[in-house]
C-alpha cells in the first residue's frame, strides 16, 4: 500500500488534509476580516489627521473584537412583510462563494487548497454570485431603499464583470493556463506579469473596486441618499456577516491581483531557504502583496468621491470594455506575432495604458460639454 | 479516488464550510440576543415615515437594458476562455474566428451606444 506524508493512508490523509485547510483558511479569513476593519479605520483616520480607536485595548486593538461581541447580542429583526426565506439566506449566499474563492489562491510553493485547472473560470464564477446575493437581499427586504440599493448594485456588478473577466482572459492567454498555480510558476523572479499587461492590471482593478463596491464605486450603499442600501432591513450578526463578507471580497480581490500579475509568493529567498523555511516566507511574501493592494483600496477610499450612477455606467461601457476588448485583441495577435519573445507584447501593452490614461480627460471633457448643453437648453 | 474529484470536494467543502459559519453566527446570535419584536420596529424602515405600500412595484427599466446587453457580454467571454488557454495551438485562425465574433458583438455594442441605451437619462 502506498504511504501518504506522515505515514498516513493516503485516503485518511486526504481527509486531513482537507479538515486542516478548512481550519486554516476559516481562521485567515475571519481575523483577515476582522482585522481588516481596524486597519481601515486607522488608515482612514491617519489620513484624516485623527487618531481612529484607541479606547480598547493598546492603541485600540481590541475595538473590532467589542464591535462583534456587540453586533453578536444586537436583536435580529426580520420586519413582517420581508420576503421570509430570500431574506434569511441572503447573508450565506454573498459569504460563502467568498470563503470558496480562497480554495484556488496558492499562498505558497505547495500550498494551495486544490488547484483547479479551470481556477480563472472559477474564480470568475464566485464573483458573479454575490450579486445574486445582494439582488435577493435588495429584494426580499421589501423596503424602497433596499431594492433601489439591491438593483443599483446588480447593475454595477454585472457590468463591471465583462472588463473584469477581459482582463482576467488577457493573463490567461499570456500563460496559456487557467491554473492559478501555473501563472504563479509562470512569474519567476523580476518576469512579472505586470510588466507585460499593465492595462490589463489597470482594468481589472478599476473593475475590482466596482465588484467590490467601494468607493468611488459604492453607490449601493450610498448613505446620503439609499441610508444604507440593500442593508438597510439587516441587523444584529446579520448585517456582521454581510460586512464580513465584503471585507473578505476585498482580499480575494488583492490576491486575485497579487498572484495574477505580482507573481503570488515569488519573493527573494523562497526558492533558496530551505523546504521548511520557503514556504513560510512564500505566505509572507504573499501577504504583504495582497495586503499592500488592500491598503491601496483604503487610500483610494479616503482620496476620490462618489460616481454618480450614470457616470459609473458610462466608465465601464464606453471607457473600460472598448479597451480591454482592443487590449485582448492586440495582446492575442502580437502574441502569435512574436513567439518566444514577450518584449513586443510589453511594448504594446505599455503604448496602449499610456493611451487609456490620455482617453479620460478626453472623456470626461466630452461628457462635460454633453452636460452644460443640457443645462443650457433647460434653462 | 483521481485528484480531478478531489479538488472539487475541496470545492463543495467550502461551500459547506461557508454556509455552516453563517449558520453558526446566527445560532449564537440567537441564544444572546434579546428579542423584543414590536409592531413598530417590524415595519420597513423608511426614515422615521410610515411607510407607504410595498417596495415590490415598478422600477427604472435602466436595470433591464443593462442587464439584456449584459448576458450578451458574459456569454461571449464564456467562449474566450477555451480560445485564450488554446491561442498558440489555434494559432492565426483562432484569432481570426475570434476577432468576427468579437466585430458582429462590438457592433450589436456600437447600435446600443448610438440608440442611447448606455446612456442613463
């Protein structure tokens, strides 16, 4: 009989395997989210030159830990003409394709949940079934903010996906891969992917601020004028688990971003230190990649203002998937062009993101001239 | 059991996993927090107003239109996938195949633009 690792049965050691990575990733998750929540109210407040919570704990480490003991005592109200079974399984629908997500991202030489072959796809897939989640959430509130918050967000979410899923399709065809695995492979030491397709990064994050709804893209959740959106009806853990989600999605996006075009956990020394040592620095190295683009999204929440719903629109259909469709279309033919050798794609890459910078002001001029013309003939 | 299977155990694990702590949150929320429900806090919120009717009526059809060109969309880049991971193996008549799919979309894309459907107002 063969011997799996430790002299298990392999059968038995799959079963391990499997009850230590749920463990694991559960416990990351969580305290990601959790402590996801401090540092942005600290990064918020640094930027907004005050202080944040320090009343808890040592320089408030502990405020998120009361927040959730208090969210978790806070009555659960279900009001009486709430669509009954939507409105309950809401909260699930949004968290757990957010857990599953995490199944494909590899965190460090060996250390993935399962590498799908399909894993872009798959990813992809999750993405999409939040705004299932939310639209019910919307919906089965049966109250006006809730569903105008619900479809808001359904509509900036789908649309949002095509340039999402573009870009994605763009580092695909440059590995030739869906496999998370094989793109982390594909980067060794300065080969990132970034370097090649920069507007593909480009896109697919200005996209991932939009799946994730934050700003300047969190008009669901407007609270001037939606109070708060399609969680408007939720209280108590409720409303923790959808919070909790959101943060979750956060950091699946920046991981998405850091193993797609920052190579993942290639780092100096991982693939010198050692087979204990390397991956353990692999997570690290990781981490702070996924967590520096976490920052990124915090900064971005405290520098820009809301989009207006028409505006956010016109950014995705005019702007983002023309690009993204003529950024795959060049990439894919200069690909055959030149094989086995990258530079001319990067070239292009690089022409085509300093031309989608120039386009908006162009845009935004236009769509400002289309504006006053409207104001004037009101008037 | 093959590898394949198994990652997709993997898979349905989470899920469960994921289903089985919302669950969870919510039986611990349920044996601490209190319940009180008055006939006030049970209807909808609506600013402090008595709210008027349901929710569930008519809305802007904006959604719908979004949503029609959507599909369209999303189906087209469920078919670049397999091309994407193929392109060297497909070499220049996948491109070419791909490139008039993509021309007969971008055109269904430019008659939308130009009927003012990606146009909010």
């Amino acid at each position: 009989m063969p011997e799996g690792p430790f002299g298990l049965d392999p059968a038995i050691w799959a079963v391990v395997r499997l009850v230590i990575a749920l463990a694991l990733l559960v416990v990351v998750v969580l305290n990601g989210a959790l402590s996801q929540v401090y540092i942005e109210r600290k990064v918020q407040a640094f930027i907004q030159n005050r202080y944040g919570p320090i009343h808890t704990g040592p320089w408030g480490l502990l405020q998120t830990v009361a927040d959730a003991v208090k969210l978790l005592g806070k009555e659960d109200i279900r009001a009486r003409l709430t669509d009954r079974w939507f409105f309950l399984s809401a909260p699930g629908i949004v968290f757990s394709p957010m857990l599953a997500s995490w199944v494909v991202i590899p965190f460090a030489p060996g250390l993935v949940g399962a590498d799908l072959n399909i894993g872009l796809l798959y990813l992809a897939t999750l993405g999409s079934m939040t705004v299932l989640g939310i639209v019910i959430a919307g919906w089965a509130s049966n109250n006006k903010y809730s569903l105008i918050g619900g479809l808001r967000s359904g509509g900036q979410l789908i649309s949002y996906e095509v340039p999402q899923i573009l870009s994605l399709v763009t580092v695909a065809m440059l590995v030739g891969s869906l496999s998370m695995v094989d793109i982390v492979d594909a980067q060794p030491g300065w080969q990132l992917t970034v370097f090649i397709l920069p507007l593909a990064f480009l896109t697919y994050f200005i996209a991932g601020l939009a799946e994730t709804n934050r700003n300047p893209f969190d008009l669901p959740e407007a609270e001037s004028e939606l109070v708060a959106g399609f969680l408007t009806e939720y209280s108590g853990m409720r409303y923790a688990v959808f919070f909790m989600a959101e943060y979750g999605e956060v950091s699946v996006v920046s991981a998405i971003v850091a193993t797609l075009w920052f190579g993942g956990w290639h780092g100096p020394f991982v693939d010198t230190a050692g087979p204990l040592l390397g991956p353990v620095l692999g997570v690290l190295w990781f981490t702070l990649k996924t967590y520096a683009f976490v920052l990124v999204f915090m900064w971005i929440r405290a520098t820009l203002p809301r989009f207006r719903i028409d505006q956010l629109m016109a950014l995705c259909w005019k702007l983002l998937i023309p690009a993204t469709l003529t950024n795959l279309l060049v990439t894919a033919v200069l690909l055959l062009a030149f094989p086995g050798s990258l530079l001319p794609v990067a070239i292009a890459n690089w022409i085509m993101l300093g031309l989608f910078v120039l386009a908006i002001p162009l845009f935004q001029r236009r769509r400002l001239a289309s504006l006053r013309a409207r104001l004037r003939a009101a008037a | 059991m093959p590898d394949y299977n198994l990652s997709y155990v993997y898979v349905l694990a989470f899920f469960g996993a994921g289903v089985g702590i919302v669950a969870m949150m919510m039986m611990m929320s349920r044996m601490l927090a209190p319940r009180n429900p008055t006939r006030e806090k049970l209807t909808a919120y609506e600013s402090g107003e008595e709210p008027i009717g349901q929710a569930w009526g008519r809305y802007p059809t904006h959604f719908y239109v979004f949503a029609l060109i959507f599909v369209v969309f999303d189906v087209e880049v469920i078919f670049l996938f397999p091309w994407a991971v193929l392109l060297r193996e497909l070499g220049w008549r996948g491109v070419i195949e791909i490139a008039l799919f993509l021309a007969i979309l971008v055109v269904g894309l430019y008659y939308a633009w130009r009927k003012r459907a990606l146009s909010w107002y």
